[in-house]
C-alpha cells in the first residue's frame, strides 16, 4: 500500500512500563478514526516462540488462529483493537536469525557474506512490511519488548533506524519512558526520561513523541523542559498517568489531542465522518465498567491454581486473559468483578479448607500443567459439583473434572491423566493421537500440542448450546492430552453430558452437568477470544449463572 505509516514504539528505564497497552491503545484510535491498522511485537529472546517459557518467567503464553504461541501483548492487542492477530504479528530474535540462516544454506544470499547487519535488519524489515501487505493495513504499528540500551535491541533498532533513512516521510517514534516519584523527594523526576531518549539517540532514533509513565500526570513545566533537553514538541510529550483499567488508557491519550498529532505527523488530514460511532462504542464501555467498579454489586470469582510463592503479581500475568475475560463478563453485567487467587495445594493438606469455596459466587479453574496440586484441583471440583456451586473449567480444568467424575461418580478410583501418571490403570485423560506422531519423529516440544482455532459442534438443549445460540464455533487449544473416547459411553450413562465434540476427529471440547446450575468445562480456551466490546458466551454465561 502506498504511503504506508509505520509506527515503532520503544521504551526506557524499566521493563513493564505499559508499552504493550499503548500499543494497543494507538491501534484502537487510529482505528476508530477509520484508518486500517495491525500490530507486530518483536521479542529480544532467541526462543522461537513463547510456547517453552514458563508464564511464571514471562507471562501467559497467548494463542492466535492459525496456532502461533505468542506473547501476551498480542492479547491485548486483540482485545483492543478487535482485529485477530497471527503468527505475522510476531517476531522473536530466535525466528529472525533462523530464517536468515536458512536462506544462506539454500545460497538465496548468492555467495555473498551474510553479515549480522545489514542482513539480520533486513529480515526484520521484511516481516514488519509483510505484516502490513496481509493486513493490508494503512498503519503498522511494531513494539518493541525490552529497554532502550539493552545488548538484545539493538538489531531492531538498526531496523527501524534502517527504515526511516529509506522512508523519511513515513516512519514515526513513540518513545515510552519512566517518570519516577521517589517517595523521599515528593517530586517527579525527568533525567531518567531523558536518559532513555539519549539511548535512543546513540542508536541513531530520535523520537517524534514522548509518552511519560508516572503516578500522577506530567505537569506544563516538566513538558517544557522535557521538550527542550530531548528535542519533542512539549505538544508531542503525553502523560499516562497510573489507572484503574487500562481500557481507559485511549480516552486519556484522546483528551491529550493524540489522535489529532498523530495524524498531523503522518501529513494526514484527521476524518469526522464515522468517527462518532466507533468512539462512542469505547466510550460506553469504559462508562459500563466505571458504573460496575463505583456502584456495582460484587461478583466475587474464585480462581484455584497454583505457584503462590510466585506472588500475586506473577499470577496475574500468568493468566490475564482469564482475568480480562471475567471482567469483561462481569462489567457487561453491571458487577465489579473481584478475584482471589486459592491455593490447589492447601486443599490437599487440609481437605475441609474446600469449605471456603461457599465465600464465591463461582469458581473457576484453569488452564496449567504438570502434577503440582492436582488433587487440590480435584477436591475443590467435587466440592463445586455436590454443593452446587458455578463452576467453570478450562483446558486442565476439563481434566481435572473428567477424572473427579469418573473417580466419584462412576466409581472408577483409579482414574487419572497421564500427563500425571504415564502408567495409570484407569487413564480417562491420555496424550492426543495426533501430537504423539509429531512428537515421534521431532527432537523437541515446541509447537507439537494442538495449537490454534479448531470447530466445536454445539448439542442443542445443552447450557452451552444456550449459551452460544448456535450449534458450531470456532475455539483455540493448547493442550497435548485429551479425555480418553475409550470411557465416555461410560461417563455419558453417568450423567456426564458431553455438549461440545470436534466435528472432524469427535474429540471431547465441552462437558457439563444438566442437574446443576452451571457446571461446565471446555478442552480449549475461550477466554482467548473474550474482548471488553465483546465478552465471550461461556463468560457470560458463567457470570449470570454466578450472580
């Protein structure tokens, strides 16, 4: 596409500034002033994906369409923007070096050194442009994980410096920077700001905005002086102060006139027409979900997991798309969604800790692996199922809930799942077909689960068929284990209502219980597809059941 924006967004000082979410939030204004954008993030790692990195080192690992394992920025890209993102959306230093590698074994460079610059550059440059030919997108906007002044980035931004020697007109910089408070002066800080900009000079970039990070927001005075040291319009220097929701983040960045610099930048006139509709429709959400959070009655979610020595903060990362998807649900119900995390583990060293369980208006259990507290998953299970309280599994949770099943209801003791235990008498959980023929012939694990969106046919009468309002869905997976067919007949006769099969292979995807007021669980994630403007059915189920 000609005249094609590109837009880099960098940050400094420190890591999990928020560079994601303004990401995010420059698609979604850009987007509702009717341009056609798509986002692209560039990881520092040499991993391939983020499929073999534990979410307690780096966050929950994000699930696309066509099966890419992707970093959790690429969510909140999704959630924002409302576009579906792709395995072209991302890039990792370990993706980048491959390719160019392999293209030299296949003599693509004709004989010529292959040099890291400029032929690792390049590659970068090549898959940011081929992001905005498939979206056919008239803004590409491509963050940048990591600092300014870290080993890791400096090939990205000899690419984007490379970029913007080649296309002056058409490459802009947003530079994300920390703006500290120490508790001991009182007073906010500018030299770490100008720092980060200075590093970002030394690479050759110099940045058309400035979005400060900080507590409070920046005053006029530090806007000025910011301006004259690092050399930004203080009209192109943004605050984005701390905030309950980073749904509000784009009606910040828009009552600071963003939009209407940005456009300005891109030497483009800004459109009125249809404007409205789409701004209103973001406007009222986050009207919605200001209403639940000051006036709403609670909706108190229970979340029984795993890893609390990690901390909370960790946990939060590990899943947020489940805690965006509650939220979402509840805020479309006028609830303020409150969670707390429950320990699997403390279940199995005091069983009669499950009591707790009655403190919720539902409960949900999540997606994991491995055998840590899986016993605790299963005592809390059967407690949601006798007392009658809405429960909703995902993915591990289905698992789970299949063996308590079979173990209690059917009566079969010894079920279990192999991924637990490989050689277990009764295994109503085993490996997929499919993923132990990839695995036979592979030298590793990653990329070999079902990964991505795959169809599920809805029974009708079921509480997912009335969830849905209709009998085929698409879902995206990410497990390698599944309920064993050799079993079911025998849980269906039990009672097990099987609600959702894979149309091609009649692989279980959902399983509840007619008799209970809402016990459901699904072999695939749908909290991956769940966005504030859109919460998902089984949410949205769940939470009206749970109010």
């Amino acid at each position: 596409m000609a005249n094609r924006k590109y837009i880099f967004i960098t940050g400094g000082v420190i890591s999990s500034l928020g560079k994601g979410t303004i990401a995010s939030s420059t698609g979604r204004i850009l987007k509702d002033h009717g341009l056609k954008v798509t986002n692209i993030k560039c990881e520092m790692y040499v991993n391939i994906d983020s499929g073999t990195i534990r979410p307690t080192e780096h966050g929950e690992v994000f699930v696309t369409d066509d099966g890419l394992e992707a970093d959790q920025d690429l969510g909140n890209y999704e959630r924002f923007t409302g576009n579906d993102m792709g395995k072209v959306n991302f890039m990792t230093t370990g993706q980048v070096y491959q390719t160019v590698i392999e293209r030299e074994r296949n003599l693509e460079y004709e004989g010529e050194d292959v040099e890291v610059v400029p032929h690792v550059p390049e590659e970068v440059i090549k898959r940011i442009k081929q992001a905005g030919d498939d979206a056919d997108a008239e803004v590409v906007i491509t963050e940048f994980g990591g600092t300014v002044g870290e080993y890791q980035l400096v090939l990205y931004l000899e690419a984007a410096r490379m970029m913007e020697r080649e296309m002056p007109d058409d490459v802009i910089h947003v530079h994300v920077s920390y703006l500290p408070i120490p508790q001991s002066i009182g007073e906010m800080k500018t030299k770490p700001a100008q720092y980060s900009v200075r590093t970002l000079n030394a690479a050759g970039i110099q940045p058309d905005f400035l979005i400060g990070r900080s507590e409070q927001p920046i005053d006029e005075s530090r806007k000025e002086k910011l301006a004259w040291i690092i050399g930004v319009e203080k009209e192109d220097i943004f605050s984005s102060p701390d905030c309950d929701s980073i749904y509000r983040v784009p009606l910040i960045l828009e009552e600071q006139n963003y939009a209407e610099r940005l456009f300005k930048k891109m030497g483009r006139e800004m459109p009125d027409k249809g404007h409205d509709d789409r701004h209103d429709e973001w406007n009222g959400m986050v009207a919605r979900l200001t209403k639940a959070q000051e006036k709403g009655k609670e909706l108190k979610i229970g979340i029984v997991g795993k890893y609390f020595e990690t901390g909370e903060f960790t946990l939060e990362d590990s899943y947020i798309s489940v805690l965006e998807a509650i939220k979402h649900a509840a805020w479309a119900h006028d609830r303020k969604p409150v969670i707390q995390w429950l320990s699997a583990e403390s279940y199995e060293k005091d069983p009669s800790a499950v009591k707790e369980l009655h403190d919720y208006d539902g409960v949900i259990v999540p997606g994991g692996y491995g055998s840590r507290g899986t016993d605790g998953k299963i005592k809390a299970i059967r407690y949601l199922r006798e007392q009658h309280i809405p429960f909703l599994g995902l993915c591990y949770g289905l698992q789970m809930a299949t063996i308590e099943f079979a173990r209690n209801v059917v009566g079969l003791k010894d079920a279990h799942t192999k991924e637990v235990d490989p050689n277990c008498a009764t295994p109503v959980v085993y490996e997929l077909e499919e993923t132990k023929a990839v695995l036979k012939g592979s030298k590793g694990f990653g990329g070999t689960q079902r990964l991505g969106a795959y169809d599920c046919a809805i029974k009708e009468g079921t509480k997912a068929h009335k969830a849905y309002g209709q009998t085929l869905v698409s879902e995206r997976h990410r497990h390698r284990y599944e309920v064993n067919d050799t079993y079911r007949e025998l849980l269906e006769e039990k009672g097990l209502v099987v609600s959702g099969t894979n149309p091609e292979l009649g692989l279980v995807e959902i399983i509840e219980l007619p008799d209970h007021p809402f016990f459901l669980a699904t072999q695939f994630h749908p909290e991956f597809k769940s966005r504030p403007l859109d919460p998902h059915p089984l949410f949205m189920a769940f939470a009206e059941a749970s109010l």
